[in-house]
C-alpha cells in the first residue's frame, strides 16, 4: 500500500519548484524562448491558467503562512504601510498637516433615532425590572415573557386603550403612558 507523503515532505517539494520557477522566470533556458516569443507564450499561458488557483489553494494548506499568497498579501499590506507613512511624512516636510486617517478615512456614523414605540417598550421593560413582577428587584427572571408585556402594554398605549386593572401589564403600561403622554404635551407647547 502507497503511503502518501507528509506536510514537511511536500514543504520541502514546494520550496524546489519554487527556486525551479524563480530559475525558469530569470530568462534561462525555455524561460528565455517564452520570454522573445508571444504565441509560446500565450500556448505556456492557457496550459498553466487552470491549475494556478488550485494550485496556490494547495500551496496555502501545505505551507500555510510560509506559502506564495500568504507572503504576497503581507507582503502588499506592508507597501501599503510604508507608502502611507511615506505620504504623510512627505506632506509634512511641505508645510501640510495631514488631517484624519492617512490610510482609510471612514464616514461619520450616524446615530439611529429611536421611534416613540422602542421608547415606551423600554420604559416598561425599565417599569418591570424595578418591580418585583418576574423575580427579586433589579432583575427578570423570564425576560421573554417580560418583553412580551412590555411590548403589548406599550401597543395598548399607542392605540389608546384602556389600562389594565393589574399586574405587570399595568406596571409596563404606566411606563409607557409616559412617553406618549411626554411627546402630547411637547407637541402641545409648540
């Protein structure tokens, strides 16, 4: 039975063919026929195409950070480094300050308003956790039950209905009662 080879066997077979290919590319040899003549060139080229990404796929799994795409890529980002600290202290010898990321300047982030509704659902949840209606004070032993109350009181208080007679409902819808009370009486002053 055919034993197949280790990683560092294969490790050692990559590095080969790839001083062979550094050879190859230098221009001795059929690498100098490829490099005066086009048509060997585009014949080398669609022979070769279909095997680079996987093979540069099996070169990341036997090798990993030592393979060709791995060295390409912090390779690149180190240029990229260099480059920009190259433009910032460029820009400072000519008298410019360099103003926010010199690298990637990013968009200002925006905050969400938060609508009426999240509000009040969030008052109750505040209403609930304060009170003794799922556990001890200060904390909610079932809060998906919890944030169903919550989100019904506060839809009973956006509509307009009645308030509960008691319970955690009632607790919740009081909370809620607050902000859309709040936002009449803003509307009202205007």
């Amino acid at each position: 039975m055919a034993t197949l080879p280790s990683r560092r066997e294969l490790a050692n077979k990559l590095d080969a063919l790839e001083s062979q290919l550094a050879i190859f590319a230098a221009g001795t040899g059929t690498g100098a026929i490829l490099a005066r003549s086009p048509v060997a060139r585009r014949a080398a080229t669609a022979a070769i195409s279909p095997l680079v990404l996987p093979a540069l796929g099996a070169d990341v799994l036997i090798r990993q950070e030592k393979s060709i795409p791995i060295r390409a890529g912090v390779y690149s980002i180190d240029e990229l480094v260099a480059l920009a600290e190259g433009a910032e202290m460029q820009s400072r010898q000519m008298g410019v300050t360099p103003v926010g990321a010199v690298v990637a300047p990013t968009t200002p982030v925006t905050k969400k308003k938060v609508n009426k509704f999240s509000k009040a659902v969030s008052k109750g949840m505040k209403a609930l956790k304060a009170s003794k209606s799922y556990g001890k004070k200060g904390i909610i032993s079932n809060a998906k039950a919890a944030f169903k109350v919550s989100t019904k009181a506060a839809s009973r208080r956006a509509r307009g209905l009645k308030a509960p007679k008691s319970g955690p409902s009632k607790i919740a819808y009081q909370a809620a009662k607050t902000v859309y009370t709040d936002e009449i009486l803003r509307r009202k002053m205007k």
